[in-house]
C-alpha cells in the first residue's frame, strides 16, 4: 500500500503532489512520531523514579498503546492534536522535587518532537545541498524535500500546540514547577470543561483562517530551518 502511494505521488503534479506528500507525512508523524512523543514521557518518568507509564505498556512504539480518536482526527484535519495521556504517579517522586520532576516529565513529549523536527530539517538541507550540487531536481527529490518539510512543521506545531498551560496539555504539567499548589490543583479542578474550551477555540481559529498556534510555529520552524541550514554552508 504504501509503495502504491508513493509512486501515485511521483506521478503527480502541483498542489496534488502536495496535498499528497503532506497527507503521507501526516500519517508518518501520527504513527510513529506521536508514539515517540509519548513515549518520552514515560520513559523520562522512568528515569525519574516512576514506572507507572511503562507498567502501562506506554514505553512503546505501537501505535494502538498511545493513539487518542479525537487527537487524531484534530491531526489530519488543523495539523496538530494529542494521543492518550501517559499516566504519572507523583508520588513515586522524591517528595522534595516532585513539582520538578512532574514537569520534567511532561516537557520530555515537547522536547522530543523539536529533536524530530530537528532531525527531519537536518535531511531536508541535506538532500537540498545534494540537488544543488548535481543541478538537478527530480520528482523524488521533490517528494522528499516536502515530506522533510512537513514532517518538520507538523512536529512543531506538536511540541508548540502541547506546550499550552491549559489542562490536559503538557504545558499544564509544566505550571507545577512555578505555582503554588494550591492554585495548581484548584485550575486541575476544571480540567474536563477547558480542553472542550481549548478544542473549540482551535476550531474557531481554524476556521476563521488564523491561528495563533500555526504562527508561533511557523517562527520557531523558521529558526530551527536557520539554524540547522548553517553546517550546510546554506544560512543566509
């Protein structure tokens, strides 16, 4: 199957092309780079004293461990969602750096899509520096330019979308390092009222054609491609 859309893609042109690269690196990043990200949580509690995550088989590659319906639909449809919530077990934590480490854990899913994106960036200029080099640019190197591309994008507007202080996201984790408890856990209190607020300023956002998220991402995209162009000799 996979073959099949690729050489469908080859064979395209133009904003078909696009569309399809775009469609294909949506699917890549929804099964293996949001995996990944959960992943980091859990491994990064692992590290960190708790073992809750990776008793819950969240330590894991497979998709089908990690995947949330409504966070995958969001995926293919605004760019950016969430998968299924690694538990965490504070308590497991040393008592005087539980805060710390809680929110260490919830930075790692972030952190761990900007290291992708990194990578992703790092094989775009590659292949770039390779086609400008030999003079020539084929229907593969155009497909895999874009994919690298996207897959970049996508995995920062991941690790921007999560870093929101708003509960379920991770940025809510990372308010337990710099709030008091007891403002931390009267906000946690109203945890199943703000994501569907959250959801539908997303959606509202999305269809009125800006959204703050895509623009923040877009800049830290842009550093990042600036950045990692630089080894290449490609910085402007």
């Amino acid at each position: 199957m996979l073959t099949s859309l690729v050489r469908a893609l080859l064979s395209g042109n133009g904003i078909g092309l696009e569309l399809g690269v775009h469609f294909l690196a949506l699917v890549f990043i929804t099964g293996i780079c949001l995996p990944i990200h959960e992943s980091a949580h859990a491994l990064a509690a692992h590290w960190l004293g708790d073992d809750t995550g990776r008793l819950k088989g969240r330590i894991s590659l497979n998709p089908l461990a990690h995947l949330d319906l409504f966070g995958t639909l969001l995926m293919f449809f605004v760019g950016f969602g969430y998968a299924k919530p690694v538990p965490v077990n504070i308590r497991n934590f040393p008592p005087k750096r539980r805060k710390l480490y809680f929110a260490l854990t919830a930075i790692a899913g972030p952190i761990s899509n900007l290291l992708l994106a990194i990578v992703f960036l790092f094989c775009y200029w590659g292949v770039y520096k390779v086609a400008l080099v030999n003079l020539t640019v084929s229907k593969g190197i155009t497909v895999a330019l874009l994919f690298f591309q996207y897959a970049a994008l996508i995995n920062v507007s991941l690790a921007v979308f999560n870093l929101i202080p708003i509960p379920p996201l991770d940025g809510s984790r990372v308010l337990t390092a710099v709030l008091p408890d007891r403002i931390y856990y009267k906000i946690m209190g109203y945890e199943r009222y703000m994501i569907y607020i959250l959801l539908g300023l997303v959606l509202a956002f999305h269809f009125i054609g800006f959204s703050p998220i895509s623009w923040l991402s877009n800049h830290v995209f842009n550093g990042i491609s600036w950045l990692t162009s630089l080894p290449f000799g490609l910085g402007a």
